[in-house]
C-alpha cells in the first residue's frame, strides 16, 4: 500500500529511512529539516519527493521524528495543530523513559497515534551525507507501544519491514534504556574516555584492530550523545559503576602482580564471551 511519509530531520537516521524508503518501497517522502542546504541535496539525489510543509504534515499518514529528543517534543508541539488526527507519529531516539510518556499523553490529547521506535543501525559519521539507503539491512527495529493499539504497533512493523529490517524486538521504555546504557551509551563513554590518553596521538604504527575497535565510536555527536546520556542518567551510571568496578579488580591484580587473580579475571571475561556464541 502506498503512503504518505513525512521523516521530521534528516540526518543520519533519517535521511537513511528516506534513501531506503524510496529504493524499496513506493511511499511519497516529504522531509523537512532546518538546513536549507540539507533539503537541497536530498531533493537532488530523490531522497524526498519535496520538502515538506504544514499540508504534507497533515496528509501524512506516518510522521518520524529523527530528531534530538527534545527537538522531537518541541516539534510535535509546535505542529500539533497541523498533525492529522488518527495518523501515527513515531521516533527513532536513543532513549523512551524521557520521551514515551510525553508523546504518549500528546496523543491521547491531540487524537494522533503514538509508537515508539528506535532501528539499531548507525555509525560513528553523522549528517545527511553520510546517510546511506542499506543502513537498516540486517538491523533490528526495537519498537515501544507505550500503550498503543495493536494495529498501530502492526502499522509501523509494516513500514518499516521492507527497509531489510532482520527482526523487530517489542520493548518497555524501562528496559529499553537499561539495554541501551549497556550495549550504545556505555561504548561511546569508553571510547572517549579511551582516547583522552597521552598516547593515542601517537599511536600510528603501534595500533590495529584493537585500537579501531575500541576507539571508533569516539568520532561522537557531543551534543547529541551529552543529552543521551543525561536523560538516562540512572541506567547509564549504574553501568559505568560496574565497568570500573570490573576494571579496578583487573587494575588491582596487575599492581598487584598478582597472576592467578589476572587470569581467573580474564578467563571469567573470555567464558562470558564464549558463552553467547559470538
């Protein structure tokens, strides 16, 4: 069935829905973005049939909001006159504790359909240029009713099945954040703070893939990310409290030269590992 789209921000993430919604799918994609510079290359490479308006907010039938989280209320906010009653509004931010509840009780006040959502695809690269229509192929789709009706849950799996999206994993806004603190946020805080060493300027020629792994995602939207991180503030500290309690056994066994404690340490990390097949 063809439908009306309209992707609010068109970076990353959503420029990438809207290089793939139109390579595999036959929706009409308007996107708005405050870049007039932005608008244009999207237009110009087909990404978007036009630069959207107030009337294609209103003939949407599925409004994304790939934005900053309070960027995507601020949005909402400011539209809620233009938002067609009965169409679906969802998101595809890093964090749904902050978010959920506030879009949720928008809806129920303003008739529009609200579902959670968040495609696990990215990279260390941000901006409309680096969005690319493959981002989503193999990628999971975590998807947050926040109390929505089936349909509307069924309606967003739909859209964005096509897209090569592998699975859609049904979460609460709770258990998505703590997941993400653990498996998103917590890498990024690493990363950073891994290369905040003396030693990493000097690192060509000494490094491989150990260095490119832990360190790629230091290449970070600071002001995104900071918002991400205080928004999930608890479940993120609680990880880092558990990563450097982890590191301070590991630290202290090294000063300590204290070799069967190392290993039983390293060997309790490697069957973790092993263990998830990975």
């Amino acid at each position: 069935m063809k439908r009306n789209i309209v992707i609010a921000g068109l970076g990353l993430i959503g420029g990438s829905l809207a290089k793939a919604f139109r390579k595999y799918t036959d929706f009409s994609v308007a996107g708005i973005d405050r870049d007039p510079a932005v608008l244009r290359a999207a237009l110009d490479c087909g990404a978007i049939r036009k630069a959207g308006d107030e009337r294609d907010i209103a003939k949407a039938d599925i409004l994304f909001l790939c934005l900053y989280p309070q960027a995507c209320l601020d949005f909402v906010r400011e539209h809620l006159s233009g938002i067609r009653p009965g169409s679906l509004v969802t998101d595809t931010c890093g964090i749904k504790s902050y978010l959920c509840p506030r879009l949720r009780r928008a809806a129920a006040e303003h008739g529009f359909r609200f579902v959670g959502g968040h495609p696990m695809a990215g990279k260390e690269k941000r901006g409309f240029g680096e969005s690319d229509a493959d981002l989503f192929l193999g990628a999971s789709y975590l998807v947050v009713p926040c109390g929505a009706a089936p349909e509307d849950v069924e309606l967003l799996k739909s859209v964005v099945a096509p897209l090569g999206i592998a699975r859609t994993v049904m979460t609460t806004p709770e258990e998505h954040d703590r997941m993400i603190a653990f498996t998103s946020q917590l890498p990024h805080v690493l990363a950073c703070g891994y290369v905040m060493s003396p030693q990493c300027p000097d690192h060509e020629g000494f490094s491989a893939g150990s260095y490119r792994d832990v360190s790629r995602v230091a290449n970070i939207n600071e002001a995104m990310w900071s918002e991400l991180f205080l928004e999930n503030r608890a479940f993120l500290v609680k990880e880092l409290d558990t990563l450097l309690l982890h590191i301070g056994e590991i630290r202290d066994a090294i000063d300590a030269g204290d070799r069967p404690a190392l290993q039983a340490l390293l060997q309790k990390g490697r069957l973790i590992k092993e263990g998830l097949g990975e």
